[in-house]
C-alpha cells in the first residue's frame, strides 16, 4: 500500500491521524464539512435526562474524534462550521433541532474549543497510546462541560449546583465509555500504520 505521508520522523508518521495520507486545499475542506456533518448525523443519538435540557447524545464523542483526527485548527473549523450552520437553520443539532439553543449553546461553544484541544494534544501524541488518549478525552470533556454548565446556569437562572446535576452529572458514565472507546480505537489506528510503515509499505 502506497501513502503520500504528510510528515515523517525517524520513518513513522508524525501530526495527526489525517495527515498521514497528504494534505491538500481540498482534503481540508471536505475533511471540515465531514467532520460538521459526523457530529450533526451523532446528535441525532439523542436520548432526553428527565428535567434537564440537555439530552445525552453521541456529539462529544464525535467532536473530540473529529478534533483528534484533524488536528486543531480543521477540528475546531468543523465544528464552528456545526455550530453556526445549526444556528442558522440546518436541523441537525440534537433531535434535528436547529436555531440557537439559548440554555445549551455553552456546549457548542465548547464543542469548538474542545475540538481544538483535542487536535493540538493528538498532534503532541496524545492519541497514541490508550492512557494518553483517556487524558485527550478527559481533558476535552471537561473542557466542554467548563463552557457549558455555567452557561446553562446563567441561561436559565437555575443556579450552579442545580445545573451541575442537570448538565454533568448524568452524562458521566457515558463519558467513560466514550473514552474507553476512543482509546482502543485510535491508538489501534495508529497501531496499524505503523505496522504498515515497519513491514515495508511505504509512506
């Protein structure tokens, strides 16, 4: 197999996982608005938390991969791409909402910068082994929720301990298989690339 390799050290391929097959003008772009699409298609994952406004969904998972794959500044890219668009009329926000959600729109603040994060650790190396990915998605997650319970706080004047147990709380077991997930599959990613490039294949 035959792969134009974005950037290389030593012979293994280095910067995140969607630079290991070349970089142009047009991969980025699609890259971008795939990335947008993917989290819109895991929102639609949707299952409500009684009392609180905020559904347990597959969009974080989507955004930190999505972010970990692409790097930060794609990562970060397609998901203000998400945001905005949702914003303005695309439903593809949880439950194929669209509008700007006045109570959740801390999430999706967050859902850019956590995207970003995540990018600028996987390209440090953070998604490389399964401990490092578990510390990428640890950190994303608690990015997201940084931005977005005290949103929901302020938005809805329910208080910060009150939106702590509507707004974290119930999402964190799934935030656990989340990352258990994600450090199984994206260190195996990287597994098979270098198995690639150290039989021979080359990049």
């Amino acid at each position: 197999m035959t792969y134009s390799v974005y950037g290389m050290t030593a012979g293994r391929p280095t910067g995140v996982l969607a630079d290991v097959w070349g970089r142009s003008l047009v991969r980025d772009v699609v890259l971008t608005v795939g990335a947008a699409a993917a989290v819109g298609l895991a929102a639609q994952i949707s299952l409500p938390v009684p009392g609180s406004p905020v559904p347990i969904t597959g969009q974080t998972f989507a955004v930190l991969l999505a972010g970990a794959t692409l790097g930060a500044t794609r990562g970060a890219a397609g998901m203000l791409l998400y945001v905005v668009a949702g914003a303005l009329g695309v439903p593809w926000f949880a439950d194929g909402a669209s509008g700007w959600p006045s109570a959740t729109a801390g999430y999706l603040i967050g859902f850019v910068l956590a995207a970003a994060l995540a990018g600028q650790l996987a390209a440090l190396g953070g998604d490389r082994r399964p401990v490092h990915t578990v510390g990428l998605m640890a950190a994303g997650n608690g990015l997201i929720y940084l931005v977005g319970v005290p949103w929901l706080a302020f938005s809805t004047g329910i208080g910060l301990t009150t939106a702590l147990s509507l707004g974290l709380t119930p999402y964190l077991l799934g935030d656990v298989l989340k990352t258990l997930l994600a450090a199984a599959l994206l260190p195996g990613v990287w597994a098979l690339i270098h198995r690639h490039v150290d039989t021979g294949d080359r990049y």
